[in-house]
C-alpha cells in the first residue's frame, strides 16, 4: 500500500487553518495578501496558528510580489522572527532579472533556516531554465519540495511538464517531492496519480465563496477523497 497522498492548503488565519484540519489537510502553507499571490505572515498569525492545529504549516518567506528577493536581510530576519515564533517549515524562491534563480539570496535565507525543511515555490514555474535550476539547488539543505504547476499560466498547460520530471523522481535534482498546484483542478488528479505524484497544493479551490470567504472543511474534505482516490 502507498503511502497517502499529502494535501496541502493556504491558510490565511487560524480559522482557516481549523478548517483545513478538519477537512483532511495534511499541512498548511501560511501567507498574507493574496492579491499579491502570498506574502510572509505577521510573527502573531503564525504563532496563533501553531496553536489552534497540529499538521504541518511551511510559512512563506517572501516580502513584496514578484520573484526578486529584494533586500536579502529583510528576508533573513524576518524568516529569525517566525523561526523564534515557532515556525519550523517554510516557503521560498528567489529569480533575478534574466530568469535564472538567485541562489545568492537563497543560500543566505536556508543559512539562517538552519536545517529547517522548505519548498521552493512556484518562481521554478517562471525560471528560464527549470533543469538547471533544480541542479544549482540540488544540495541545499532541507530543501525537499517543489511546488509547481509545470508552467506560469498552471496545471491545464504544465501537465506534460509535471508527467516528465514525476517521471524523473529519484534522479539527481529530482529528489524532492513534487507538490502540483497553480490551477490544479479535481479532474486533473486521477492522471497526477497515476503518474506517482503524491503531493497536490489547493488555494482557491478551498474556498468556494473566494478569496474573501474562509476555507472550508467540506471542499477540503472533497480534495482529500480525490487524492485518496475514493470516488464519490
């Protein structure tokens, strides 16, 4: 028997967190403003989540929208601050100007996650040289995630993309975990599967009533029967 699929769920508070966990949500990725696809949470919000649930929470490390770093010590203090509020897994990924991954910035923010685990994100779905990246960061420590669509627009145009490096798994560079998300869609799941992706990552599709609306356990508790493979 395979292990179970993870299912991961951006929370924007506890109540969203809650629900989330009682949906069948094996972890959280916490952000704040998501007109600006995700930005580093306040230090109070992830410690009030940290208590309100019991699953994972990775918390992103990203200050201002787009895929620039900007001032790396911003970065690496206020990735200190959530680390001394109890974060312990966290999201990140930095590109310069030409596409290609910052591994400057990056290697001084994992410096001070000092052996914490984390997820390069979706800045993979942007860079001008998806293989190449994942060879620069190969060895960084704790990395052991990617979340990706396969392409910037999402899964509908990425799906070619995330079957040939599912296909890859185990090879140098393709070691971490593939986390599919960016316009994943339940009927995309079925051949994610069957390809052997275990890691599916939902924000919107947790949230029927949008954005603005809180997470619900019952969507969640349909994703989760999805990626289980139960039908009905």
């Amino acid at each position: 028997m395979s292990k179970r699929a993870v299912l991961e769920v951006i929370a924007l508070d506890a109540e969203d967190a809650i629900a989330a966990q009682a949906g069948g949500a094996d972890r959280l990725e916490l952000v704040t403003d998501m007109a600006a696809d995700g930005l580093t949470p306040a230090v109070a919000t992830v410690a009030g989540i940290r208590g309100a649930v019991d699953i994972s929470v990775r918390v992103m490390l990203r200050l201002s929208d787009g895929f620039d770093a900007g001032e790396v010590s911003r970065v690496v203090r206020a990735a200190r601050e959530l680390r001394d509020a109890g974060a312990e897994e966290f999201v990140l990924g930095f590109l310069d100007a030409d596409g290609e991954v910052d591994l400057g910035a990056v290697e001084r923010v994992v410096e001070a996650l000092d052996g914490c685990r984390w997820t390069f994100h979706r800045a993979i779905d942007h860079a001008a040289d998806r293989d190449a990246l994942r060879k620069q960061l190969a060895d960084l420590p704790g990395l052991d995630t990617y979340l990706t669509a396969g392409s910037a627009p999402g899964v509908d145009e990425g799906l070619p993309v995330l079957l040939a490096e599912a296909a890859r798994a185990g090879e140098p560079g393709y070691e971490q975990q593939l986390l599919v998300g960016g316009g994943l869609r339940l009927d995309h799941v079925p051949r994610l599967r069957a390809a052997g992706v275990d890691a599916f990552h939902i924000g919107g599709a947790a949230r029927p009533g949008g954005w603005e609306a809180p997470v619900s356990a019952e969507a969640v508790r349909e994703w989760r029967r999805a990626v289980d493979g139960v039908r009905g």
